[in-house]
C-alpha cells in the first residue's frame, strides 16, 4: 500500500515520497536484491540509526562531530548568509552544534531534509537558538528535495549532506546524485559533503557490525524488512534473517547483508516482486563507499563541483569538503 499524498505548504508531497516504488523495484532485481538506503529511515528506523551512532565501535560520527567542533568557525562563515539546505538532516543535531560552535556566523536560512517527521520536528528546533533563524523543513526524498530547490532559486545557495552519506550509494546512483545536486546548484553555490576515507578493512568490520551484547546494528537493518511489509504489502519474516556487513576492498564498499537462516520466499506486491532465496542466501540493506582523496576531488569535479575547502582528522581519515559550483 502507499500512503495518501497529501501537499504540503511549499506545495511537496507530504507522505516522504513513499509512493514512488520505481528505484526499489530495480535494485530488488539486482543479483543480490538490494533495499535502497531510504527504506531504512522510516520513523523507526531514523531512531535505530541514532543508537548506531551511539555504539563505542562506530568512530564516523564522533570524527564528524569532532570536526565540525573543531573548524565550526571556519565552516560556519562558509554558510554565513545563505539557505543552508541539509539532505538527511536527521534530527539536526550536526547542524545545531555547526551553529553553536561556530556563533555568530549563521545562516539566513535552514532547510532540513528527511523523510522522517519526528526528525524534522527536531531539526526545526535548530531555530530555538538561533534568533531570526528561518527553518523550512522539507518531508521527502533527496530527489524531490533537490528538485524543490532547483525549481525556487534564491539567494545564494549552500546543500550539506554529512554523516558519508553520499558513500550509501552505488557508484552509478551517486554520479546521478552529484548531478542532482549540480543542476540545483548555480555558480558559485557551495556542497558541503563529508566522506569517510579509506583504510585498513578491519577498521570497517569492527565499525558496521555490532559489539559484543548490542543489537542496533541488527535492529536497524531488520527494520528495512519491517519497513517494506508495511509500506509495501511484503510479508518478509525478519526474525529469520541474520545481518553481516563485510568489506570487499577491491571495490572500497562495506556491503550490509542480511542473510536468511532458512528458504524463504517474500512477496512485495507493490513492485510486482517475489523473492525467492535459499537457506543463506543474502539481501544487500546497505552500502558505505570508501573514498580515495584524490579520486573523490575528481568525482566532483566530473560534475562541475571544484573543492574549495577541506577539513580533516590529523590521519587523514575522514574530511569534509566545501566544493563550488563552477
């Protein structure tokens, strides 16, 4: 089943995007089938990602956050003045301390976007402490949102899209993204875009599986499937599938897995779909690519998008990248 569309005032529909089923239906078609990323960030799971964040082993968004801390007067004059618009935003909370870190430099206007509702009601709670701060949240997907933004130009322009998140991509799914993201951009307007850096593999194994006694990672990535049968009529049994990520180096990509214990066949009516997979035959619920610096300085440029600024840890580890639009 989809949702109802319902419009919001900024005229977007209000349901998320949910209804549009069309990348799903190709990536469940993919020798291993594949949930796309935005599958796992219903209201559920946006709060799952959140314990993630919280796992000792998980270093991505303490690295980020430690960044933004410590260069938040650099980025923030950066942002000073312009719509600052945030692809999963979350709850905001990056953008928050980006903000109280870096005083008084601010925005003149914030656009979080997120298919969650919960957590644009915590993004919008960004203005609370920001005086004369304009928030105008954005309930839907990075397509439709960078569309909205391409279609209303305004002043100048600054898209952030943090968390290496833009790394939850094929690598064909992302050059469509940058694309996206180029065409809403004009000269002059900046991508903030953090990326997590390539090094020894098992630091990614230790990262995206859960420690000893925690089941967030887990939770998460079952919830995908608990997702689908909601939103799209499947009747996957989540309990029978065990997730494992694991790192394939040539390609630089942690692949998130979830392997099925027994034979299990999953209808998903509302792409015409049915799954049928052996005993430890896997679904694909999440990719983390891996970058190289230089190759990733060129991917941007590829579309038009020439790196201004980079900050990062001392190791060269993680870096976030303000890139202009040419």
């Amino acid at each position: 089943m989809a949702f109802p569309e319902r419009r919001s005032p900024d005229g977007l529909p209000d349901d998320a995007g949910w209804s549009d089923h069309s990348a799903l239906a190709a990536a469940l078609g993919e020798p291993i089938p594949r949930i796309p990323p935005v599958y796992g960030y219903d209201e559920r799971g946006s709060e799952l990602f959140e314990d993630i964040t919280r796992l000792p082993t998980y270093y991505l968004t303490r690295v980020e956050w430690d960044l933004l801390r410590t260069h938040a007067r650099e980025i923030a004059a950066e942002l000073h003045g312009v719509r600052f618009a945030e692809l999963g935003s979350g709850s905001g909370k990056k953008t928050r301390t980006l903000l109280a870190e870096g005083a008084p430099a601010r925005p003149a206007e914030y656009l979080p976007v997120d298919v969650s509702a919960e957590m644009l009601q915590r993004a919008a709670a960004v203005a609370e402490n920001v005086p004369g701060l304009v928030v105008r949240p954005l309930r839907t997907r990075y397509e439709a949102g960078l569309a909205h933004l391409r279609e209303h130009p305004g002043e100048r322009l600054v898209i952030g899209f943090l968390g290496a998140n833009v790394g939850n991509t094929t690598r064909a799914e992302r050059a469509a993204l940058l694309a996206e993201v180029a065409a809403a951009l004009r000269p002059g307007d900046g991508f903030l875009v953090s990326a997590d850096l390539r090094k020894p593999g098992t630091v990614f194994t230790r990262a995206y599986n859960d420690p000893p006694g925690a089941s967030a990672f887990a939770d998460f990535r079952r919830n995908h499937l608990v997702h689908l049968n909601r939103l799209c009529g499947a009747d996957f049994v989540p309990g029978r599938f065990v997730p494992v990520a694991h790192y394939d180096e040539g390609v630089g990509e942690v692949h998130a897995l979830l392997h099925v214990r027994t034979a299990h066949e999953a209808r998903v009516p509302a792409v015409g779909r049915v799954l049928r997979l052996d005993a430890g035959a896997a679904i694909n619920v999440g990719i983390s690519a891996k970058f190289d610096h230089d190759a990733w300085q060129a991917e941007l440029a590829a579309h038009g998008l020439h790196v201004r600024r980079c900050w990062s840890d001392q190791r060269w580890q993680y870096a976030i990248y303000l890139a202009e639009r040419g």
